[in-house]
C-alpha cells in the first residue's frame, strides 16, 4: 500500500515536487495550497484519518503558519525540496551556495565556469526548482542557490562543495531573530565530511569564526589572510593549496562586473571551481567573460545619466554595496515590503553619496526616519512610474539614477524581477 506524503504549496518548487514523487511511485501525493481550493486538501483534513508518511514544504510557508502548526502537533516530518531531492537523486556533485547576498552572481558565474567542461545543471533559489535536475547522473554537477527558508528544513543535506558568500541581519520577519535566521544557514555544512570543501568569506565577521574539523575549509578575501583559499595579492588573484603552495589564477583586471562586492563573488567562485578540478586557464576564460546578472547593478540607460537596475537589493546590505559601486552623485530609489531591517548602516554609507532618496512603498516612512537621522535629503513618491520621472527631473549629467530598493518586493510586485523590469521599461519609455 502507498504511503502518503503531503506537498505544501504549489508554487514552482511544489509543482516539482509533486512531478518527482509521483515518478518515484512509492507515495499518494496530497496538495496543500489555500490559494487552490480545488486541488488542495482542507486543513480539517489534517485533523482526520489521512496519515502523512511526510511533508515537502515550499520555501515561502512561513515556520509559524497555522499549517506548519499542524503538522508540527501531528509530529509529521517537514522537509524542503532539496532534502528530498539529494534522498533521490544519482547526482553525487552537489554544489550549495548560500549567504545574505551574491547568492545568485555566484552560481550564475559558478554554472558558467563548470558548464565548459561538465554537464552543469542551475536549480534551487535562483528560479529552476531543484526537481529539474533529476536527470542529473552521478559524475554531472548541480549546483544549487539555497535559501535560509530552504535550509531551514534540511535534516541530512550533505553538498560536496559548500559557499557562504556573507552574513548579515536579513529576514528577521521570517526568522524571527538573527541567531535562527544564522544557524539556518549553518545547516548547509552540518554533514559534511572529509573530502568535501566548506568555502567562506574570510573577511565576514561571522563566518571567519567558523570552525570544523568534518571537511577541508577554503577562504577567499580581496586581500591576503595567509590561509588556504583565493586571495587577492596587489591586483593577482592567487591560490594557496592546505600545503601552503601557490599560483596565480588571474587578475582582477580582467573581472568585467563592477563593485568591490563583485571581486568577493569572482574569488568565491575561483574557489568552488578550483575545489571542483576545473583548470585555471577555463576559470579564466569564463570569469572574463562573465558580464553579470539581471536585477544585480545592471546597466540600462545612459542619456548623460546613467540608469542603473539593482532590483535584487532586498536588504540593506546588498544597497550599501550597490552604493559603494560608484563615485558619482545618485539618486537612489529605495523602498518596499518591510522584512524588519535596520537601516541606519545604509544611511551611514549612502551620507556623501546620494543626492537624494526617492521613498516608496510600505518601508518609505521607515526609512524617512533613518534619512532624516542621517541629515539625507527625500522625497515620497507613489510608485515606480513617478519614481523615474522624478529622478530625471533630479539627476544632472554625470549622475546616477539606482534602484536600490534595500527591500523585498512583496507590496507592490510579485518579485524582485517583476519590480526589475517595470523599472527597465519605464526608464526606457520616459528617459
């Protein structure tokens, strides 16, 4: 007789959940999604005789959901996609990247590199779901953008090459406090063992306090620590091997994507393609040609002023360093859904450089507040359209116009995409 498993929410990973359980045809496959009245159970269900062997738990259902209550009384096994996903997959070259930001640069430039010399499959957080790799085989990679939501219901996730970009205060709305939200990306190493590689931001004062004997640990840094990993030595960027040799990889002349964040994201991902066995020269070759992601400080326009989208700064963090990225005036469009974030660092590093803040959305008085505590000329506008069109009316020749939001989309547009590319229209039409 099938077991039942119940696949909460039914989104695009839920939907390759409920695809992947029902290959394996072992299980009855159950949908919970109060948006689909008519494909999903009730919650009373749950109160009845069905019997849930487990739940796969889409990553935007919250810890404290009345559903993820029930279950939890039921004493059912709540996982994430990509816990079940390693259960079943042949694939044994699981690469997890994680980290408050550069997630999503780096394993785009992570796939790039890998893909010119190994069948390379890009899933997880940065918008494939897992699932679609399933006909990964055993010698192929796949490499994975992992969030806290996901990891937070991982049990026995074990990659063969973990990445902690950084860590900083995010999704505290989520989480609840910074310490949940930290160990929840912790999880993404907690069972792995020799022979598999744990690389971390030797310059994040979090992560350098890290320490474990189960695998080899690499650090990168854009200046030399001393330790095994990447660093940068003058403009080189070298390798230092766990016996303390080195070489040369390249230079950070030949990075094409801008910020000084951006060279912490190149050194990381030398360093998972170097853990991989890619070449030096193919590293090379890739990260030089690499010209950045969509939504991450993505050139649009330039009319004398230059139009810049960073939709993907969700948090402040992400937009101090979309700020540090230039050395002309800004006008800078922030604002959004509030995840509970703190914004007063990001008015200390946007003082001397912004021009003035265009507010929006359900954050703007918020960060009025921090604005005006840190002497930063505003305004309030109503949405995106006004936005652009005051920015042009604001920004004289040689300036910069960033959407920079240092918050989630989630008030006014489904996504940080969505919010990307009404800016990219609207700019193209109006300026």
């Amino acid at each position: 007789m099938k077991k039942n498993v119940l696949v909460a929410g039914l989104g695009k990973t839920g939907k390759g959940a409920v695809e992947a359980l029902k290959k394996q045809n072992e299980y009855s496959v159950y949908v919970y999604d109060d948006k689909l009245k008519d494909e999903s159970i009730d919650m009373a269900d749950l109160d009845g005789d069905l019997k849930f062997e487990f739940c796969i738990k889409s990553p935007g259902i919250k810890p404290d959901s009345p559903l993820v209550k029930k279950l939890e009384e039921k004493n059912i096994r709540i996982i994430s996609d990509v816990e079940y996903f390693q259960e079943i997959s042949a694939c044994k070259n699981f690469i997890g990247v994680t980290g408050t930001n550069g997630k999503t640069t780096c394993v785009e430039l992570i796939t790039s590199i890998l893909s010119k010399k190994k069948k390379t499959y890009l899933v997880g957080n940065v918008g494939e779901s897992v699932f679609s790799a399933m006909d990964a085989q055993k010698d192929d990679w796949v490499v994975c953008e992992l969030s806290s939501f996901q990891l937070e219901y991982t049990e026995h996730l074990r990659p063969k090459i973990a990445l902690i970009t950084n860590i900083t205060k995010d999704h505290i709305d989520w989480h609840k406090n910074f310490e949940n939200y930290k160990n929840a990306k912790y999880k993404i190493f907690q069972n792995m063992k020799n022979g598999d590689y744990l690389i971390l931001n030797g310059e994040d004062a979090i992560l350098s306090m890290i320490y474990t004997k189960k695998c080899g640990v690499y650090y990168f840094a854009k200046r030399d620590l001393g330790l095994p990993g990447v660093f940068v030595v003058k403009k080189d960027i070298i390798f230092r091997s766990f016996d303390f040799a080195e070489e040369k990889i390249m230079t950070t002349d030949e990075i094409k994507i801008p910020g000084g964040h951006n060279v912490e994201n190149v050194l990381a991902c030398v360093m998972v393609a170097l853990a991989a066995g890619i070449d030096k020269q193919t590293i090379r070759e890739a990260v030089s040609e690499f010209e950045g992601v969509e939504h991450r400080i993505e050139f649009v326009k330039d009319n004398g002023v230059k139009y810049y989208n960073d939709s993907k700064g969700t948090n402040p963090d992400s937009t101090i360093k979309a700020l540090e990225s230039f050395n002309s005036p800004i006008i800078l469009l922030a604002g959004g859904y509030d995840k509970n974030s703190d914004f007063d660092l990001m008015m200390n590093s946007a003082r001397g450089k912004v021009k003035k803040m265009l507010l929006m959305g359900a954050t703007k008085n918020k960060l009025a507040q921090a604005a005006e505590n840190a002497q930063i000329d505003y305004e309030f506008v109503e949405n995106m359209q006004e936005a652009v069109k005051r920015a042009k009316e604001l920004a004289k020749e040689g300036e910069i116009v960033l959407l920079s939001p240092a918050c989630a989309s989630w008030d006014m547009y489904k996504s940080y995409e969505e919010r990307g590319k009404d800016f990219k229209d609207i700019v193209n039409k109006v300026v």
